[in-house]
C-alpha cells in the first residue's frame, strides 16, 4: 500500500484522497439504518468489495446462481477469471462477503444496481455520490487531510471523510487490512487477481 505519514490534524498520502477504511468504519457502514434501497446496494455493493478486494467490474461474478463456494481448509472461496487482466482470481469470502453474497442470490439479485452496468462510467458517478451520502450517514465524518501538487507546489486540503470517499476505497481496504494480518504479497496476487506484487507492495 501507499505510504502514509502523519501530520498536523490528519494523514499525507502520496495518492492524494485515498486510504484504507478500518474495521470500526466499516462496521459502521454496515450497521447504519438506511431507508433507500438503492442505498442499502450500493452500501452492500461497497462492503463486499472491501471484503473481497475485487473490481467493481468483477463483482457480478460473485453474485451469479452457478458461481461456487468451495471450502479449502475452513476457508472459503470462489473462483473467478478478472475482467481488466484476464487472471485468474481465487476470491476469499469471508463471513461478511459471503453474508450480503446470500443475502442477494437469495432474493434474486440486486433490483437498484443492475450488474449488466456495474463497470459503466454512468454508474460509477451514481454510485459515488450515493456511497458519500451512506457514509455521511454512518457518521464518517472525522477530518481528511492530504497534500496535493498544484501547479508545481504542494498544498494541504482537508475534508470530511465521508465526501472524498470512493468505490476505489474498497480494493485498497482489503489489500492494506489483509496485509496488516500477515497475508503475504504473493498471496494477495492470487486473492486479488493482480499479474505481480509490484501494486500491492508499492
């Protein structure tokens, strides 16, 4: 992941806005109340990803009625080939991924956010917007801080979190949190479906 060093009232970050969410961030995602259900897929949508640190555009794969668990040693998995790199993808899905996975093929999929246009650019702008105003209302609104390169010089921007985040939150999620329990970067390839650690580790 990308290195991230501590300054005054925030975090500099050498990709501008985004960084990992954390557990607590995510259960708050999770456990807020939301009376749109278009809301409540995209939320769910978001956490999944995050639990799984797939593309968006890899998604639907997951949530198809002939896609399988296959359990390896207590774990679970479904197998996948990415869409972006045509690589191979051994998903792991844990308990929370594989909760909103049942949870949808059970009630026959999503009925808001089609699958068909999950990787469509129209999409990814309402899906944006509709993820900054779940996370608004899970109460993420702790102060962002980042520095910026404009014209040549940097400069210090601040925000609530809940409006600078993103879908391309949910990948970096995974990848920092599983790195942080010990999962090795070549393992993370294989989980992810990444051609070479160069991304992870970087």
């Amino acid at each position: 992941p990308l290195e991230a060093k501590k300054v005054k009232g925030g975090v500099k970050r050498d990709d501008g806005k985004k960084r990992a969410l954390t557990l607590v961030e995510l259960r708050a995602l999770r456990d807020v109340a939301l009376d749109s259900e278009l809301e409540r897929e995209v939320r769910d949508l978001f956490l999944c990803q995050c639990h799984t640190g797939q593309r968006i555009s890899d998604m639907p794969k997951l949530f198809e009625k002939n896609a399988k668990f296959t359990d390896i040693e207590g774990q679970i998995f479904i197998e996948i080939v990415t869409q972006k790199e045509n690589i191979r993808a051994d998903v792991l899905i844990d308990d929370e991924a594989k909760k909103i996975i049942d949870k949808y093929r059970a009630q026959g999929g999503f009925r808001k956010v089609k699958p068909g246009t999950w990787s469509s650019v129209s999409l990814a702008t309402t899906v944006g917007r509709v993820l900054k105003e779940v996370a608004r209302k899970a109460g993420l609104v702790a102060e962002e801080a980042w520095v910026e390169s404009v014209g040549g010089r940097e400069v210090r921007k601040t925000a609530p979190l809940w409006s600078v985040i993103s879908s391309h939150w949910a990948r970096h999620t995974f990848v920092t949190n599983k790195l942080l329990e010990g999962v090795a970067p070549d393992d993370l390839c294989a989980l992810t479906g990444h051609a070479d650690d160069a991304m992870i580790k970087g």
